[in-house]
C-alpha cells in the first residue's frame, strides 16, 4: 500500500491506477496483508469519546464561580456555627450546600446528556460487509476493514467505508445523508474530472446506501478518515458557545456576588474597626451575604425552564438540553438546510409538458400563437398517460416485499400512472428490452415490441431528435426547444426529456434472447415532452418564513443541491424577492473556500441569503462567521452532514421524522413534527421564557431589600435585628419559590412576535431592573417591615438606647415575626404587579395562572404560620402578634401594588408625550 496516497486524488485516476496506489488486486488482499494493514491503521470505527469526561464535566460543574461562592459561605457557617451553637448557622450551612449541589447536578445532567453524538455515529455504520479476501467472498464486520479490500455492494445496502468503484452496472447510490442532496448519484467505475472527493460519480461514501445495481469498490479510507469519520470529528470536538441564558446568568452571578461579596466585607471591616467581636462579625457578614444572594432564584430558572420546555413538547418542540428553551427566544439568524427541512425529501413529478407550435393548438395559457415561437402545454388526461407510459418503458423497477424498489424517478413515475388509472405492470409485461442507465450517454432507454423510447438529459436527446411533438426539427426548431428548456431549468426543475420511435414491424423484433443494438435503436427520435422533478416545498414554510421575518429573524439557506435549484426554492419560500437574481443572492461552496470570514461577512451583509454547493466544514463556517458579528443563530438540518454546523451554532435544530440519529443527536433541540413552523412556535415560546424570567428575578430580588437593610441598620445604629439569617432562607427557599414558579408560567404578551430578538445588549440583570428592585420596591417593602418591627418593639416598650434583646426574648421573636409576615404579604403585591410591565396586572384576571393563585395562598398561610403555628414559630424562632399588627402587615399589600401601578402609569404617560 503506498502510504503517501492522497484520497483527494483517488476519483482522478484509472481503476488500474487505484489498486496499484492501495496495493490490491481486483481479487482483493490476502488475509495475512488485511490483518497487518489493521494493525497498521486501525479498525474501521469511529474513536470512543473520552471515557472519563463526564467526571471532568461535574467537576467543572461543582467549581463555577456560584457554587464555589455557596461552598465558601456554607464552611464560614458552620465555624460559626462550631463558635456560638444556637444561632442557626448550621441550617443555614446546610442549606447553602444543598442548593449549591443541585444546582451542580442540574447542571451537570443537561451537559452529559448533550454530549452522546458518537453513540448515534457508530450505531449508524452497519456491522457486516461482504469482502473479496485471499480470492474469495467473505462476510467479515466492518471494524475489520482496511484500505485496500475489494467490497461487494448491492441494492439496500449501506456503505461501511469510502471507496472507489471498480467495478457495476446500474449502481445508483443515496449519499443525502452526506450530502444534501436528494436526487440518486448514478456511478460510474471511469476517472472523474471532479475537483472535490465529494463531487465524484467514482466514488461510494460510508454511511450512504445503495438504491439500485451491484458491484465492487476499493477501500481507500476507513474510520475517522472517511467523509463520515470527517464530520464525526468535527461534530464531537466542535464545542459550542454559552447559550445566551447561561452568558446571562452568569453576569447576574457576577453582579450578585459583587454587590453582596462587597457590602459583606465593607461591613466586616467596619465591624472590626469599631471594636466588636470577630465571631460577630464573621456572623454578620454572612448573614449581608446571604440576604445578597437570592438562593432560591438559579434553582427557579430550572424548574421555569423545565415547565417551558413541556410546554414546547405540546407544540412538537422537543428541547433536550433546558437552557436552549430560552436560546430559541433569543434567535435573530436561522440557518436552513434545504432538503427536508424546507422540502420534503421526496424528489416528485410536479409537471408534464409537451413543447406545441402556431397551430397546434387554440392557445394554452402562456402560449403566443401570433409569434411564431414555440410553447409548453401542460399534458392532462391521455396525453399525459401516453407520455408516462413511454417514459416508464424506459425504466426499470422492482417490487421487493410489497415495496416498489428503484430508482427515485422510475418509482415516481410508476405512481403516477397508477394515479392515472394505468397498470404500471402491463409496461413492465410488455417491455422486451431494457438499455440501462449509462453515466456517460446521461439516458436510459426500453423496448416494447412495438415501439422503443428513451429518457434523460435534453442534450443527450437533441442529437437524435427529427421531429418535436409533430412538427419537423431543423436547427431553428431546436433552438426553440432549447429556450424552452432553459425556461424550464431556470425554475429550478429538473428536466427530462422523453421521446419514442415506433419500430418498423418487419426489420426490427427486439426480444430478451436477441436484444437489438443501442445504436440501431437511438435514431430518427421524435420528441414527446419533458418531465419536470422537484423535492416539492413544505406547505407550511413560507407563513413560517413570513412569520420569522416579521419577527426580525433573518432565514438562511445553506445547502448541499445546485445554486439555481437552491434560489428557486428559496424564492418560493420567501427568503429572497421573487424576482431575485441566483448571482446575487447566491454563494457556492467553491466560491466559499477562497472567501476569507470578512469577504463572507460583506456578502452577509450586501443581500447573499443562500449557500449552496457547501460541505460540512463550509456550513460551521458560515455559522461561525455570523456568531462573529454578534448574532445569535439557530441552525436547522436533518443529515449526517448537518452535524457540526447543529452543534456550532448557538441552537441546533433537528429534524425529528426525516432527521437522521447523527443530527438529532448534535441537535440541542428536535422538531417532533419535522415542521418548519414549529420553529416560529418555539421561537415566541423562548421569548415568553426570557420575559417570564425576568418577571420572577425583579420579583425575587424585591425581597433583597428588606433582608439587607435590617443587617445594615444593626451594624450602623444600636437597633436589633429585625430578620435572622434562618427566615431570610425560609422567604428565598421557602415562600418565593412557588410565585417565581406561577411568574415562569405567565403566557406570552401581545405582541411578543412583533419585537425585533433582544440581542445581547438586553441583559437580563441591567440597572433598570436592579434600581426597581432594591432602591424603589425594595426599599419600600424594608421601610414598611421595619416600621412594623419598630411598632411591634415600641409597642412591648422596648426604646432606643435600651440593651438589645436577647434571641430568645418573646417580644423579640414576635417583632422579627410581625415584620417577616409583613414581607411575605407585601410579596402579593409585588407578584401581582410584576405580570406585566406596562399594565396592573390585575387586568389579566388571577385565575388565569392557576399556580399564581396557589403562590398568593402559600403567601398568605406562611404569613399566618409564622405568627400562630408553634412548630413553625420553634422553627424560625417568632412569636404571636395582636390582630391590628396582622392588619398593619396587610396593609403593605396596597402599598407596594399602588405604588408600582402609579410608577408604570407615570412612565406609559412620558412615552406617550415623547411619542
């Protein structure tokens, strides 16, 4: 085997030439040669991934900045815990590790489940292939082979490793798995002029299957170095970026931890400087960290997320890992794959024309008798039988199992004449003479005994036409065709040309057992019509495009087909003008690789709106290209080569039905009705999910203000505290968690399909939300719980300058109860208003979200326990308050609601003078 082979140059070359290069032989290699190739380059699979990465994955998990913030604060609570026992530093300790151990683990499950592509890729690859070895035929497993054996491959098998054909006849392959591409690759055992491996018509490709003929093929690349193994590589080392939600998230933790990390040892220090104790201060910054910290708020997130990933689940959005529920809302490019995704991967007989002259006819719709030119007339009835009858005796099939087998246009063809009413199996009885596909020639032909017809490419036809559906050919005439095929190719059709000759009845008897020569039968042809082919679009595709654009999402067609069939679905679609020149809006994949990431980003920018022609490498590419101008793209395919350009994106989006395991798997989420539309569906489902989070996070962070200022008071002033560390938990894990819940389940606004996507300069924790939250609500929610609190101390005649109660004191414990209730009461008007931004959120009525209303009675009973129920007055260490204090707490209610009703009055009234 000459080990400086380049696979590039394997299609260029003679069969002679390839097995000298793989040192083979037509009858293979021997057993003894096979075994030490295998030791020399491998078996023939892809490489495991790394057995040990899931550990390293929790590791990263359980060392993120959060969760190593909570680690450090639940082992400073339990020292303080160990120095002053009593103080509930070690529920707190507890608390604090539990949630940062969640958090790890949920973050952690959606990671490994994300990463089982290469499960999907060697589960693709089939098992058994039949070899030429030591001069005989031999069923070994695919993992043994290596370059250089000769493989036996028939119709419905599928590929195990790249090689190059022999050997055949008839042999047409599926590669649009590798692809792209729907229509059959007929081989072809001669050298290619192509200049890409993936271009040859030379050469079978692993994991692509057989759909008609047999033959032989020499393996040239096994393993990672086949196409296939190709994308495997790029699939499974591609790592993909941050989704938006968790770049959010992580900047809240940073400024969270900022603010409450700083405030924390402001304090600490201050404390020190004043003279108290170590311990009480240790105590005390903790207790300014942990009112800070919304605990309770990243656990939310996931239970929000989870809630919106079911309900995408119900509008057939299958979301597998939960951070892409919100990804899809931040979408502002989706790239495309065309075959289907857009189409519907079925290559379909759509039109039949026959080309008629001035006179023939009164004048079909589009036909201008007046000129003198030429026209096409759609054929009906028993014209179209007639020409589908002939086209079919050109074909060949078989019926296996009760499935009609062959290639995809013979198959067709056999379905429309049985939707005609015709017996496609009284032209198979008739047929004496089949002249199969020839590569070269680009037709295939068929006998009955009277009469002989042919199909194929219109200029593998011309040479033979003598007349056009009646009327004499001389070049004039031709040429007229030739307009008239143009016009048809400009479509994006795919054009064959069907024409017949009745054979003359005493000179020519064609038979099985004495077959008339090619040359004898191809002459003096008249022209019957043209069939045009198409992989049909989705009915449901361009509202769906309609819908994106309105939403200022950008559609991108990148694709593997021809650039002229690729604009013509895309005009269809909607994704450029009808009237849209392919030079202009189009870009191939050769064109692609001299482009440097700026010359695509121009093009971008300038109108290029389809890809075409494009591998797989070239697709991440272009991804890659638009995260660098800030967008965030969804990408969206079916096939193996899909794969690394699904897993580079920000969203990979899968085809569920059509969709391929590779694709699902490198997929973030899977379109379970393999609907175009869906994806709009989802897209204004994740944009409900990012406003409902925001929602519960202004709502959560209300509460911060009343938890801090007490500590900040304490420590300035010699007041007591009016909220333990123990019922700071109990609100931020206990009483927020089912309103930030009811909040995560808000249904869409009106109008949330008519906003342009977000971007990534809107932040989901900005000084907006952080200013309404701590220094307006949450100022005003601590000024009315302290006021409380100071009522309640007053009340039992305690003044300032008096010695701090002890913990245990009873009008202590009723004081730190009156104002937690307070605050938990106040919470319902501030769960009420943060339904919407703009209106009371009364208005949408509170039996709506049944879960809100569940939140507002959790609030309501907690308020009460607090105060009456003994084992939870033990718990948080309160005590029984007078019904009049009850009723101050309840006032709070009006109070925080009223005062953000004015606010969002006052700012809509700005607006509306701005306007």
């Amino acid at each position: 085997m000459n080990e400086n082979l380049e696979p590039g140059r394997i299609h260029n070359v003679e069969t002679e030439a390839v097995l000298a290069l793989l040192g083979s032989g037509p009858g293979g290699l021997s057993s003894d040669e096979a075994q030490r190739r295998l030791q020399q380059v491998g078996p023939n699979v892809l490489s495991e991934p790394d057995r040990h990465a899931w550990l390293r994955a929790l590791g990263r998990q359980l060392t993120n900045f959060f969760t190593l913030l909570l680690i450090a604060a639940a082992a400073i609570c339990v020292v303080a815990h160990r120095a002053a026992p009593g103080e509930g530093m070690d529920v707190m300790a507890w608390a604090l590790a539990g949630v940062a151990v969640l958090n790890a683990i949920f973050s952690f499950i959606q990671e490994y489940r994300a990463e089982r592509a290469m499960q999907a890729l060697l589960a693709f690859l089939p098992q058994q292939v039949t070899v030429m070895r030591d001069g005989g035929e031999h069923r070994i497993p695919a993992d043994a082979l290596v370059p250089g054996d000769v493989i036996s491959i028939s119709e419905g098998d599928r590929i195990s490793a790249d090689a190059r054909v022999i050997s055949g006849a008839g042999l047409s392959l599926n590669n649009a798995p590798l692809t792209g591409e729907s229509r059959a690759q007929t081989c072809t055992t001669k050298p290619s002029p192509a200049e890409r491996l993936l271009d040859a018509d030379n050469v079978v490709f692993a994991g692509c299957s057989v759909l008609r003929g047999r033959g032989k093929a020499v393996v040239f690349a096994t393993g990672r170095r086949t196409e296939f193994g190709r994308i495997a590589t790029l699939s499974t080392e591609v790592e993909r970026a941050p989704s938006p939600l968790e770049r959010e998230t992580a900047h809240m933790v940073r400024v969270l931890t900022a603010i409450a990390v700083g405030m924390g040892v402001s304090f600490f220090i201050y404390g020190m400087a004043t003279g108290r104790p170590l311990l009480i201060n240790l105590v005390f910054m903790m207790g300014i960290i942990v009112a800070n910290v919304p605990e309770g708020l990243l656990p939310t997130f996931t239970l929000a997320l989870a809630m919106g990933s079911v309900r995408m689940a119900r509008r057939k959005v299958l979301v597998k890992g939960l951070p892409a529920v919100e990804t899809l809302g931040a979408v502002e490019v989706i790239c495309t794959d065309k075959t289907g995704t857009l189409t519907r991967n079925s290559l379909r007989l759509t039109e039949v024309y026959a080309p008629r002259w001035p006179g023939q006819h009164d004048g079909p719709e589009g036909f201008d008798g007046a000129s003198g030119a030429g026209a096409l007339e759609v054929l009906e009835g028993e014209a179209l039988t007639e020409l589908l009858a002939a086209a079919y005796l050109a074909s060949e099939t078989q019926r296996i199992d009760g499935e009609l087998r062959g290639d995809p246009l013979d198959v067709e063809l056999a379905v429309k004449l049985e939707a005609q009413g015709s017996d496609p199996t009284s032209v198979d009885a008739a047929r004496v003479q089949q002249l199969p596909f020839d590569v070269d020639l680009r037709r295939a032909a068929g006998c009955s005994a009277s009469q002989f017809a042919v199909k194929g490419a219109w200029m593998s036809l011309r040479p033979m036409i003598v007349r056009a559906a009646g009327r004499a050919c001389d070049v004039a005439t031709l040429a007229e065709v030739d307009a008239l095929v143009t016009s048809l190719t400009r479509r994006g059709k795919r054009v064959i040309a069907v024409a017949t000759r009745a054979l003359d009845a005493d000179s020519e008897h064609p038979s099985a057992d004495d077959e008339l020569p090619r040359e004898s039968l191809e002459r003096e042809l008249e022209l019957r019509g043209f069939l045009c082919l198409e992989d049909p679009l989705r009915d449901e595709v361009p509202p769906a495009v309609a819908a994106a654009r309105g939403a200022g999402i950008e559609v991108v067609m990148i694709t593997g087909d021809h650039p002229e069939t690729a604009s013509e679905i895309a005009r269809q679609a909607g994704l450029v003008p009808a009237d849209a020149d392919a030079a202009e809006v189009a870009l191939t994949g050769q064109a692609l690789e001299q482009m440097s990431n700026a010359a695509v980003t121009d093009a971008y920018r300038s109108g290029v709106r389809i890809f075409a022609r494009t591998t797989p490498a070239q697709k991440m590419k272009i991804v890659q290209v638009l995260q660098s101008m800030g967008k965030v793209v969804a990408m969206t395919g079916d096939g193996v080569n899909d794969a690394p350009a699904l897993r580079a994106a920000d969203m990979g989006i899968a085809m569920g039905l059509q969709g391929t395991d590779v694709a699902r798997e490198a997929a973030q989420i899977v379109l379970l009705d393999d609907n175009f539309a869906s994806i709009v569906a989802g897209i204004e489902e994740g944009r409900t999910v990012f406003a409902n989070i925001r929602k519960f996070t202004n709502y959560v962070l209300v509460s911060n203000g009343p938890e801090i200022l007490p500590y900040l008071l304490f420590v300035l002033f010699p007041v007591p505290l009016a909220l333990t560390v123990i019922q700071i938990l109990s609100i931020d894990l206990g009483t927020d968690i089912v309103p930030s819940m009811a909040l995560g389940r808000e249904p869409p606004e009106p109008g949330v399909m008519q906003q342009p996507p977000r971007g990534h300069e809107t932040h989901l924790l900005n000084f907006r939300l952080i200013a309404h939250s701590y220094f307006f609500l949450g100022l005003l929610e601590a000024a009315w719980s302290l006021s409380v609190f100071a009522y309640v101390m007053y009340e039992g005649g305690w003044r300032l300058g008096m010695d701090l109660p002890a913990n245990d004191d009873p009008l202590y414990r009723s004081a730190t109860g009156a104002a937690l209730a307070t605050i938990l009461l106040m919470q319902i008007g501030n769960l009420i208003g943060r339904r919407s931004e703009t209106r009371s959120g009364l208005d949408a009525g509170l039996l709506r979200n049944p879960l809100l209303a569940v939140g507002i009675v959790v609030q309501v009973v907690f308020s009460w326990a607090v105060l009456h129920w003994p084992p939870l007055r033990s718990v948080l260490a309160t005590g029984p308050v007078d019904a009049e204090v009850y009723g101050l707490a309840w006032l709070g209610v009006p109070l925080i609601f009223g005062a953000d009703w004015l606010r969002k009055q006052i700012k809509k009234r700005r607006q509306a003078a701005g306007a």
